[in-house]
C-alpha cells in the first residue's frame, strides 16, 4: 500500500511538472511579442540646440495660432508623414489617417503625439496648411489666398448662421485654412484646367441664385426664423440681412472658373 501510495504522489508531481514547462514558452512568447511591438517604434530623439527654436503656425487669429519647438516638429513630421507627402491629400482624406503616433524618446520611454481629439484635428489642420503654404510659395499665390480665404469663411458663416450656431462652425472657421491651401496646390498643378475660354459668367449667376433659394426655403421651415416673422420682425429682417450678405461676398469674390469651382466643392465638402 505504501508502495502505490508513493507512485501516485510521482505521478502527480510528474503532471504538474509538465504543465510548468507547458505553460513557460507562453510566458516567453508574450514578452517577444512585447519587444517585437518596441522595436518596430521609430526612435526620435531630442537636439538640445533645437529646443530653443520655436516655430510659429499663423492663425487667422492669435489665439488659434500654435507654437511649437524645432524638435517637436521635428517628431511630427517624422511620425505624420502625409504633412509632407509630396502628392498631398485633401484635407478631409488627411485628417481620417489615424492622427496618433507612438516613439521611442532618448531615455528609452515610450511617448505619444495625437490629434485625435476636436481641439487636436484643428491644430493638424493648421499643420497641413503650414506645410502646405511653403510647399504652394507663401507670396507667389497672396492674392488668391485671401480671396479663397474670404469665399471660405462667408460659406462657414452662412451656414453657422442658418442653423443659429454650433461648435461644428468653429472648429471649421480654424480647419479653412487647409482647404484653402489645398485650393491654392490644384490651381499651382493644374492652372490650365481652370483657365476656360468660355464665358463662366452663367455658371455663376446660377450657383448664386440656386443658393440664395436654398437659403430662403431653409427659413421657410426654421421654427425660429418664422416665430420672429410673426414676433419680431426686426430681428427676421436682420437676419435676412445678414445671411444675404454673405452671398453677396462670395457673388464680389468669385471672379473666375477656379473660384466658383473651388467654393462649390467646398460648400459640397463639407456643409451640405
């Protein structure tokens, strides 16, 4: 009796030795695995000479504008290449690439840079125009530039004011300027197609037309809108007012084929 007892207590310990040794090449493959995931992170190191250089990127208002350091533009490019694709994308193509990248700093730690929030797609679309803007030539496209920038914010403003505001609006007010950018590179690698021998005059009064009616059967089913016109005439007639105005800024400002094309796909793009 004594004897079984004693083979039975090896036989068990032989089991749980066996499950030992088949549980330890798991162990061993989660921490290859881990280092594999490690090493694959590019390696971005900090230049003390560069962190004193700062970097400016322009706003159309000083509070929206950012600054960063040499080095960290230095890791943003490195970790979002489509800034300086030499083909770019839209702006809407670029923001939907995943906006986080992770790095191995100088120490050896893992660090993050993402754009992934509101606030942060609005920054990485003042990026893209930054980069963009020298790729295009900063003075050699001025005048377009403003004039694109114009059209741009009178459709943001007439659809912020149809629908009585929204943080949406805001964040597109910032964003413009990647659009307008990316406006400015199709005209600099396409300028033939836009320079048509026909008279666009009538393309242009139609598109005019036809969004000045939107606008005014829009209001025919705002709630608001009709409670003023009942209520408060002079608040329905200022607003009238003021959302016709800004078709009249874009009817002054679109002088040619590639304005009228350019404010169209952006209306298209992004409000309707």
């Amino acid at each position: 009796m004594r004897n079984i007892i004693i083979l039975i207590m090896v036989f068990l310990s032989f089991l749980t030795g066996c499950q030992k040794t088949k549980k330890e090449p798991v162990k061993a493959k989660v921490k290859i695995s881990e280092k594999k995931e490690t090493a694959s992170l590019p390696h971005l190191y900090d230049d003390p000479k560069l962190e004193k250089e700062k970097v400016f990127i322009y706003a159309e208002d000083d509070y929206d504008s950012l600054i960063f350091s040499r080095n960290e533009l230095n890791k943003i490019e490195k970790l979002f290449p489509v800034l300086k694709a030499e083909f770019p994308s839209t702006p809407k193509e670029a923001c939907s690439i995943e906006l986080w990248g992770n790095y191995i700093d100088q120490n050896g730690k893992e660090e993050s840079i993402t754009f992934s929030s509101e606030a942060g797609e609005d920054q990485f679309c003042l990026l893209y125009a930054y980069y963009l803007k020298q790729k295009n030539g900063e003075e050699k496209f001025k005048k377009e530039r403003e004039i694109l920038t114009q059209s741009y914010k009178a459709i943001n403003g007439l659809y912020w004011r149809l629908n009585y505001g929204g943080t949406y609006f805001g964040h597109q007010y910032i964003r413009l300027n990647a659009s307008v950018e990316y406006s400015i590179y199709q005209l600099k690698s396409s300028k033939e197609y836009y320079e048509k021998k026909y008279n666009f005059k009538k393309q242009k009064d139609l598109y005019i037309k036809t969004l000045r009616q939107y606008v005014s059967d829009e209001e025919s089913q705002n709630v608001y809108y009709q409670e003023d016109l009942g209520n408060n005439k002079k608040r329905a007639n200022e607003r009238v007012k003021e959302l016709q105005e800004k078709i009249d800024i874009l009817e002054k400002l679109i002088t040619n084929y590639f304005y009228l094309n350019q404010v169209q796909n952006f209306e298209i793009t992004y409000y309707r």
